[in-house]
C-alpha cells in the first residue's frame, strides 16, 4: 500500500503551488511534511484525497488512484477543522463513522474507547460548541480515525494543542502506526516531526528541498552540533578552522563544525582554561539542515 506521487504539479493560474513533486510514502510508516505556509503541503493533501485535481502528474495508492472506491480506507484531519458545532458529539461521530462504511452499533463503543483514551469520556453527549477548542480537535481527530483507515492523513494535527494534550495525541499516532495504517502529515513543529517520522520532505515554494530518510539527511548534511557550557570567555573558538558558526547561550555556546573531527580540536583547544561543564557533540537538528538548504530561518 505504497503511496506514490509522480511528477505532481499545480497552477492556479500563473502561480505554481506544487512544482513536480515525486515521492514514494512507505508502507506502515509515518512521513512528515515540514514548510513554511505557502510552502504547499495542504495542496498536496488535497490531490492525494481527490479533493483536488492535479495540473499534471499524478497520485495513486497501491497502484490505483484514490476516489469514491478506495476512500473509506483513509483517514483525513483537514487543517481548517470542519465539525458541526450545535451538534452533540454522539450524533456528530454516528454521521461520520456512517459516512465512512461504519455500522451504527460499531461506532459508539469505539467513540467510548476514544474518549476515555482522550481523557474527556463525559463529553459523548455534549454539543461541539460547548468544548475547549483542544476538546474539538481531539474530536476531530477522533472523526479521521474512528473507522481504522489504512491511510491517514493529518494536517497540522497538534496547532493549538498544549504540550500534555500533544503527547497525548502524539502516542495515538504512534499506535495507529503500529497498528499497521500507513500516516502523513504535516507539522510546523520540527521536534515532533524528528521524534515521530523515519521519513520526510521540507517543501518551499511548492518543492522539495529536502527528502528522504532523516538519518540519511543528517548523515549527509555532514555539520555538527558541539554544545559547551563553560566559566570562561569561549569568543577565542570561532578562530578554528572547521568552526563554521558560534552562537551564544546563557551557560557557554553552540557551534556549528564541519564534522565531527573538529571537535577534537575544539577540545584541546579548551583545555586548561578552566572549569567545563558541559561539552557534547550533537547531529544537526531539521531546523539547521532547513536554514542551510532554504536560506532562511524556519517559522
């Protein structure tokens, strides 16, 4: 159940918003999108549903294109959320489970099982607009996935969530993964998507500048991180050949090395200056590899 896209583009008009995009999206994994707004990755959600005709190129899951034969296999948590706010979550979750394939008698039990999951088991006969905004998305949520899709598809799932309810989601998603449905989403949170996804692609301008597993993109994007936190004056490091950039942190600094060699160097250089607290060499994080490949700070 491979889902692949070839050569996809869109135009609404003389603007391009997704600029021949290729990819393959693995079976049973979780593939993170990451881009600025506008970057395109709500357009690409929109031509993998069908929601959305492709200017050229084109999307197919296991082979064929996705429509009314194959839909009720796939899950979709639209950015701009979309639930029927004087409607009670019952009737709401029984509309939608039907519209997905879904038996009535199926559909309680299973809304039961995700809200005392969700923490909020006393919210099953409360109408929409009664909620916390953090509730409805996790009654959104629930209406992407109450009928186990084999696909789901997630746009910017944990905006407005606060951390707790972040986790809490965070592991849902996890277990559907491990359940065997195959996950996409986007996230402007670069720390979820390096703790969740084995594979992604940073869009910008409706391409891709980075795709692939991440392991393999932080082993080729080659630069280091070396954190150190000391009681002395560390200014004197950037004169290191191989220290591409330093910033200052409250306790000492960050640097940015051409590999991991040099922080040998940095070390002997540090030596008997005084009292080091803190010296650890890191992989570069998806917010370095994205200034580096973008040319421009992530928001």
């Amino acid at each position: 159940m491979t889902l692949k896209l070839e050569q996809v583009t869109k135009k609404f008009g003389d603007f391009t918003a997704v600029d021949q995009l290729s990819l393959e999206i693995p079976e049973k994994q979780i593939f993170g999108f990451l881009g600025a707004n506008g970057a395109g990755k709500t357009t690409t959600f929109r031509m993998i549903l069908g929601l959305m005709d492709a200017t050229q190129g084109k999307v197919t899951w296991n082979g064929n294109s996705i429509d009314y034969g194959n839909s009720n296999d796939i899950g979709y948590l639209p950015e701009e959320r979309g639930l029927y706010p004087k409607l009670k979550v019952r009737e709401q979750l029984i509309y939608l489970g039907r519209l997905r394939g879904m038996h009535k008698k199926d559909i309680v039990p299973a809304l039961e099982e995700w809200l005392e999951r969700f923490k909020v088991p006393d919210y099953i006969d409360k109408k929409v607009e009664e909620l916390s905004k953090g509730n409805q998305q996790k009654i959104q949520f629930i209406s992407a996935v109450i009928h186990k899709p084999k696909l789901l598809i997630l746009d910017e799932p944990f905006s407005g969530l606060d951390p707790v309810n972040v986790e809490m989601m965070l592991k849902a998603v996890e277990d559907l993964k491990e359940a065997g449905t195959s996950i996409v989403f986007s996230s402007h949170q670069m720390e979820v998507v390096e703790d969740l996804c084995e594979h992604l692609c940073i869009m910008q301008h409706g391409k891709p500048i980075v795709h692939g597993k991440l392991t393999e993109i932080k082993r080729s994007f080659g630069k280091k991180n070396l954190f150190i936190h000391a009681d002395f004056d560390l200014d004197f490091l950037t004169d290191i050949s191989g220290v591409v950039s330093q910033k200052k942190t409250p306790e000492g600094c960050k640097l940015q090395i051409e590999n991991e060699e040099i922080s040998q160097k940095v070390f002997a250089a540090i030596q008997d200056k005084g009292f080091v607290r803190r010296f650890e060499l890191e992989e570069p994080s998806l917010n370095d590899i994205f200034i580096e490949k973008a040319g421009e700070a992530y928001e």
